[in-house]
C-alpha cells in the first residue's frame, strides 16, 4: 500500500479534520463495522441497525453497477473524499478492480485504510483540487464522491465563485477519467424553503460549530458546472435513505454513548447527536435533498 503525503492543502482543510479527526474507534462505535457515512438502502421491512452493514453494502455494489465496475471491464478507480476506504476495499475485494486511489484530507481516516492491509488501494492525503493524472495511461475507467462534495466549496464565496469552484470539480474529475467513464457522486443539496427560528438555528450550528464554512451545494450549481464534460445518465433523490442512516447512527451511538464519552468527551458527544438529528429531520422534512448522480465523461 501506497500514501503519498500533500504539498498543498485547500483553506477546508481545517474544517474537514475537525469533523473527520475524531478517532476511528469512534467512528467504528457510531458507523458499525463497515465505517460507511452515507445513507444504505435497506429492503422494506429490515430492521435499521440490525441491517445496517447489509444496507450499505447494497448501496456500493449498485453504485458498483451504476458504474460498470461489476461487469469486469474497470480495473482502475478513482474515489473523492474515501472517507475510511470501504468504496475502495469492496470494489477490489468483490468487484474486481485491479487499483483503486483514494482521496482524502483526514490523516486518521488514511491510517485506518494503511491498516487494512490492501495492497491495491493507494491512499493520497491530499485535496482534490491538487490532484491530476501524470498521464493517459494513469486516467481511471470510473470515479465517485460519496457525500464528499459537500465540503469541497467554501459558503464564504459569493454565488458566482461557487459556481466556478463547482466548475473546476467537474474539470478535475473529466480530467482523470477516460472518455466514457462512468462518474457516480452522491451529494447534499439544498432547497429553498420557508424558515423559521428552530431550523436558522441549527443551520448556524452546521456552519459555524460543525462544519464550518462548507457549502451544500444547490442542484443547479452541479449542473452547470458538468454541462458539457458530462452526460448525465441518471439523478435520484434519495433522501429518506440518508435520513434512515442518520437515525440508526443516532441509536448506535444512544446504546454506547457511556463508552463514546469516556473516548472523546461530551462535548464531542454531543455535537454528533445534534447535528446528526440535524441532518435526520431537514432530510424527512424535505429541506435537503441527498441525490445519487450518474455521469458519463464526454
């Protein structure tokens, strides 16, 4: 296994690691054993934290298909904020790709994925912005981002640097993959609706306690920053899928909460049981949107 340390950082950088950097026994104690920090899809009827770990094993091996990586012609994959490898472990481990890279800011979230021992993941600890292909022979056959895109745009640009920001993204990822290659990104994205005094409140908390500076991004600011680099293939909202996996986090975390305190102190205890309800009712109320975007580089 291969880790290549950063020359350069983006301004999130600090913001990422004070969300990401709590430990990964935490992390293993909140997420259960798959370490997946996004929403599963379960089957009617499934327990959520019974099936928890079958759920979001689903999840990957259809973005797997949505991919083309399950039919044996990918050998090579990209993955935009790995989080702590599981995308990559299961696509080289059950599907069949020959190298997968992952990014990724967190030095805690790269040490775990050193300790699975899996000699076809390299992991770079760096920003997607500071990564590009050396050449045609290194460019990937699919790529994903996996509720990462959500930290890559600062809130603190006006609208039409977002978009631009949103725009170089979408170059970096068209410049790392073959022409055909499939793009599967599961992103956040707001929706404009009516506030009150509840919701501004914890939206602020988002923003200033949690994740500080990040933007969630607006559907038309993904669209527009693809046109012409991408087809797009496929968009489904799957919001209730997200809502469902922060509720079984909640629960996991509410069962172990004496054991999650004694690792990183209350105040960490409860900053994750806020923004995790959070994150649970602004998805079941229809503020945010989760979509699962399929793309095909031009």
């Amino acid at each position: 296994m291969t880790t290549v340390a950063p020359r350069t950082v983006d301004p999130e950088v600090d913001a990422i690691r004070h969300h990401y950097e709590v430990s990964n026994d935490f992390y293993r104690l909140l997420l259960g054993p798959t370490m997946m920090y996004s929403g599963g899809y379960w089957n009617e009827g499934e327990d959520l934290v019974a099936a928890l770990d079958e759920a979001q094993e689903r999840k990957l091996d259809t973005f797997a298909d949505l991919a083309n990586v399950r039919a044996g012609g990918v050998k090579r994959v990209l993955d935009i904020g790995c989080g702590w490898g599981t995308m990559l472990n299961r696509l080289t481990t059950v599907h069949g790709a020959e190298e997968a890279v992952g990014l990724t800011l967190s030095r805690t979230q790269e040490a775990f994925i050193d300790g699975l021992g899996n000699p076809r993941i390299t992991t770079l600890v760096k920003s997607w912005a500071d990564y590009a292909v050396a050449d045609e022979s290194e460019k990937y056959g699919a790529a994903f981002c996996i509720n990462a895109l959500e930290h890559f745009v600062s809130s603190n640009l006006p609208p039409k640097e977002r978009t631009k920001r949103y725009r170089f993204f979408f170059q970096q990822v068209a410049n790392a993959l073959n022409p055909g290659a499939k793009f599967v990104l599961h992103t956040m994205t707001a929706e404009a609706l009516p506030m009150n005094r509840a919701l501004l409140d914890d939206l602020k908390f988002l923003q200033r306690s949690e994740f500080a500076g990040c933007h969630i991004p607006h559907l038309h600011e993904l669209t527009a920053g693809a046109e012409g680099l991408f087809e797009v293939d496929e968009i489904v909202n799957e919001r209730e899928s997200f809502a469902m996996a922060c509720r079984a986090w909640l629960v996991l975390l509410a069962e172990r909460r004496d054991e999650a305190v004694a690792m990183e102190g209350e105040e960490v205890v409860a900053r994750f049981e806020r923004y995790l309800d959070i994150f649970a009712y602004t998805l079941e109320d229809k503020f945010f949107n989760n979509f699962r975007v399929t793309l095909t580089r031009r």
